[in-house]
C-alpha cells in the first residue's frame, strides 16, 4: 500500500509508503488519506493523528504524472483528490502531528501549516518550487508562511522556492523542534501519546479557538489561490517547466514577460 495506515492506542498513524517514487503523492494516495482524517475525526477511539513517512524522504509532493494526468480543466476544483485532502486537513477537530525526515517538496511543506504539532528530523529539508514549476501558491501557504515568518522570509521561500534545512524551519516557526533522525518517530508518537491521555474535549476546543481568527482567512486564500493556481496550470510558463522536468533539462522562462 502506497499509504499505511493503522490505529493503536487512541492513535492513527498515516505512513507515506512509496519509497521507490520518493513518497510522490497520487490522486488515490490523497483519497486515502482523506478518507482516513474524515473517519478518524468522526470515530471517538481515535483522540490524535500522526502523519509521516519514511526515515529517508518524507515526500517529494505531487506526483507529476499522474497530477498532470488528470488535471483537466479546473485542476483545482474541490473535485480533485489533493483539495479533498487539505479539506480534511484543515477541518480535523483532533489534534494532527507531522514528523519529518527528508525532503518534504511542495504539498508536503504546505500540509504541515495545517497540522497542529510538526517536528522535524535534523535530516529534513523543506522546499515551496510552486515558481520553478511556473505556478503560484497554494492551499494558503502565501497567507500561512507569512504569518508565520515574517514577509520577507516568507517571499524568499515562495518566490524563489528553494529548500532550507530543518534549523531554519524551526526558526520560521513551521516546525516545534528539531531532533536527531534517530529520534523523531518515538518523539512524536510520545507526543501523541500524551495528548491521548489528555481530556478530549479540551484539545479540540483549545484547537478551534485557535483556528477561528483565521478560518475565514485561510478559506477565502485558498479559493483566491486555487482560482490562479489552475489558470497557471494551463499556461506556457507550467508547460516549459514541466516538459523541462520530463526531458531532464533546464526550464527557459526567458522568452515570457
């Protein structure tokens, strides 16, 4: 299975399991996901969530073919599997940890602004590329990351899209604390642990006071996003990148204003 998944101790884990794509994420791996936050949400056994992947990688972000596969047009309709995803994500009422070894590229940065504890191996390596692909922002990353860095680190992050080591995340605040590799997994399922044993009602209270102030927020940047996001998708700029990427060459933007 591309995704695990198992439940023990008041705890569901979602495992990304496709080490020999570097965790890249199919439509079918985001359905799956989705539908284990929404059951979990709904079964009352369950009282926190654990999200990671593998010691090496904890997921390169899309899988390329198989996103442009099935774009289509209006790639970024609440249709698509990624956006079901986010949907039920950002809407978990439990509390939702992320443990990070290796790379996470792409959605696989922008899922831990919607999760609740993240920590992160000193091997980790986080990156945004949404410009190198000739794309924007997305899921409200360009609102997340800024709240959370300030503006300008945010904007080197997201304009030039390279990746930036586990330190410089912690200090940006898109991660609780850094640890050595050997030790992430047991930290954040200790965590986990902990708010297991912790009076269930209190967590997800405490969870949506703090998310009320942005809800709205944080809905209308996603849709304001996703709205250029797929416009973006279809255009010259996207198909260089990603015809680059397939022929194993450098993209040429020099010849778009």
């Amino acid at each position: 299975m591309d995704i695990q998944t198992t439940t023990a101790n008041g705890v569901l884990t979602i495992e990304f399991n496709r080490p020999e794509r570097k965790n890249a994420i199919t439509g079918a791996m985001y359905t799956t996901m989705a539908d284990a936050l929404r059951q979990a949400d709904a079964d009352p056994q369950v009282r926190a969530i654990l999200i990671t992947g593998k010691p090496e990688i904890f997921t390169a972000g899309n899988d390329l073919d198989d996103f442009l596969n099935n774009a289509g047009e209006g790639a970024m309709t609440e249709s698509r599997p990624v956006f079901q995803f986010m949907q039920a994500l950002e809407g978990c009422t439990k509390p939702v940890i992320a443990a990070v070894a290796g790379a996470a590229v792409g959605i696989g940065t922008t899922m831990l602004m919607h999760c609740d504890l993240v920590y992160a191996a000193d091997t980790a390596k986080f990156s945004m590329p949404f410009s190198q692909l000739g794309l924007c922002p997305e899921f409200a990353s360009s609102l997340l990351v800024a709240q959370a860095a300030g503006y300008t680190r945010a904007a080197e992050k997201l304009m030039l899209g390279e990746a930036f080591p586990a330190q410089e995340a912690f200090e940006m605040g898109i991660v609780a604390k850094v640890l050595p590799a050997a030790e992430l997994l047991a930290f954040a399922q200790g965590q986990a642990a902990k708010l297991v044993k912790l009076p269930a009602a209190s967590i997800r209270t405490t969870k949506m006071l703090m998310k009320r102030s942005r809800a709205a927020l944080v809905k209308d940047t996603i849709a304001f996003e996703n709205e250029r996001f797929s416009a973006m998708l279809v255009g010259a700029e996207a198909k260089e990148a990603f015809t680059a990427f397939f022929e194993k060459r450098k993209p040429d933007f020099s010849k778009f204003d």
